[in-house]
C-alpha cells in the first residue's frame, strides 16, 4: 500500500525536490501550490505528479484543499509544510501587512495544514508530519523579523505537537534549511549572497535535494521514535 503525501509549495524549488524524492520512494504525492500555474503545469507534465492550487494561509482553502486531495488519493499519512514567502524590510521599513503575510503563510498555514489531517491521522493512528523552518529562524537575520518569527515559530509548534501525536503514532519534526539554491535565494542580491556564501563552511549553496533527502529520512515508517526535532542542514553555517 502506497503511503499518500502532501506537500504544500511542492512545485518548484525545495517543495519541488521533496515531491520527486517521495514519488520515486513510493509515495502517493499531491504537490500544493499557491498561484504560479506555469510551474505546476510543468512539475505535473515532468514528474508525473498530481497538482492542487489553495493557499496555505486560508484556513477554509486548506480544510477543502485536504478533502479533493482524500478524494482523489486516499487519506494523508504525510504532510510536508514547506510552502513559504518572504517579504524582506528592516523594522523600520516594514509594513504590517507584509508582517501579516509572511506569518500568516509561513506560520499560520502550518497551522491550517495540520488542522486540516489531524484527525484523520489520529483515527487511523499513524501520521508523518515535517515543517521547513529556517536558519533564520534559529539564528535571525538582518531585515527579516518576520520571516525569522515566524520560523522561529515553527520550531516551538513542532515541539508542542509532537508531544500531542507522540502517544498516537504520529510525529512531528522540523528542518532548518540553510541557503539553497532556489527562485528565493536567487532574490539575494549578488553581492548579498556572495557574503552568505563565505560564511557557510562547505562553500557552497545548498540543494534542494539535500533538504528532500531529510524528508525522506523523517517521514520513513520506522521512524517513529524520531519527534519534535529539528534537523539543521546548513552546510556547517550554524550549529546548533
Ligand atoms: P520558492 O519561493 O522557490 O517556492 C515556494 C513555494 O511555496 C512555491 O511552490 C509557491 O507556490 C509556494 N507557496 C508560497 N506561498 C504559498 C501559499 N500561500 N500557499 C500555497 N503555496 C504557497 O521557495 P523555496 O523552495 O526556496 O523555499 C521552500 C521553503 O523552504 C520555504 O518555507 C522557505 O522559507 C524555506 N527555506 C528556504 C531556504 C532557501 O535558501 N531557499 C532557506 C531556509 C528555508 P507558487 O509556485 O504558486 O508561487
């Protein structure tokens, strides 16, 4: 029997990466996205996997969103929360309605997401939850209190739910990815991202399949005593 998985942002960048790395092991994977067809028409043509549009900050949007998926797939084992914005300004410049969007994506639809398979996850007392966080949110960053606040968020709401899944057969763990090579890091400017770049001991971006390979780790069914931890990889740039 085929595990059925979600993962929101699944179709391009990381979420990308982590879709095909299920697939190929096996899993059933409904790639969320939020509002760029192009590339979910693409993900769905090259890999062969179902694409569903909602937006993880709306709680109504997921709670239907998890009920076309059960219709088309099956009950979710594993949910993925990947999908994440940035909206990068110092304090001073920052605006509270892009303070409200990055938490409310970034956070808020963590939230949403787990609430939309929680129950069905308890029913049948299995479930595999990751949630991306960020070394921003561990270590903050310059122009990026909400971006880090509400990563940092994600770390503590993974904590506290896994202690709730943990008797239940479900766990909850987190990965803080460092800088990887995606449409966001590419946002940088260069000579940003050049400073970023020397101060990551392995000298290098990231990959996205380097996060998916954690994912698959994670979600794995004999991976049941492993919850409520976050999984740094960051290329050494901070331990932890
Ligand atoms: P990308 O910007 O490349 O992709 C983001 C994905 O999230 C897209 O599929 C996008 O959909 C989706 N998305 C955005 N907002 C919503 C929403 N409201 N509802 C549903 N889907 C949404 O991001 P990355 O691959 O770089 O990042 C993935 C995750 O990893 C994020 O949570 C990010 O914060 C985190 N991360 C990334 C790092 C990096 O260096 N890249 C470092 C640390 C953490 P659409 O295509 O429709 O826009």
């Amino acid at each position: 029997m085929s595990r059925v998985a979600v993962v929101t942002g699944g179709t391009r960048g990381i979420g990308e990466a982590i879709s095909v790395a299920l697939k190929n092991a096996g899993y059933k994977v409904a790639a969320n996205y939020a509002g760029n067809d192009e590339r979910a028409k693409q993900c769905a043509e090259k890999h062969g996997i179902t694409c569903f549009k909602w937006d993880v900050a709306d709680y109504d949007q997921c709670v239907k969103g998890i009920a076309e998926v059960v219709a088309k797939l099956g009950p979710v084992d594993v949910l993925v929360n990947n999908a994440g914005i940035t909206r990068d300004a110092t304090l001073k410049k920052q605006t509270r309605k892009q303070w409200d969007e990055v938490v409310d994506t970034n956070l808020g639809g963590c939230f949403n997401m787990c609430k939309a398979v929680w129950d069905g996850m308890l029913d049948r007392g299995f479930g595999r939850i990751v949630n991306i966080g960020s070394i921003n949110g561990q270590a903050g960053q310059y122009g990026q209190v909400n971006y880090a606040a509400a990563k940092s968020g994600i770390h503590g709401f993974t904590k506290a739910l896994a202690q709730e899944g943990a008797p239940k057969g479900i766990t909850v763990n987190a990965i803080a990815p460092g800088y990887i090579d995606t449409d966001m890091v590419a946002a940088v400017p260069p000579n940003v991202l050049e400073k970023i770049v020397a101060r990551i001991p392995v000298g290098r971006l990231g990959k996205a399949d380097e996060i998916a390979r954690g994912v698959l780790f994670l979600v794995a069914d004999d991976a049941g005593f492993l919850t409520g931890s976050t999984m740094s990889i960051n290329g050494g740039q901070h331990m932890y």
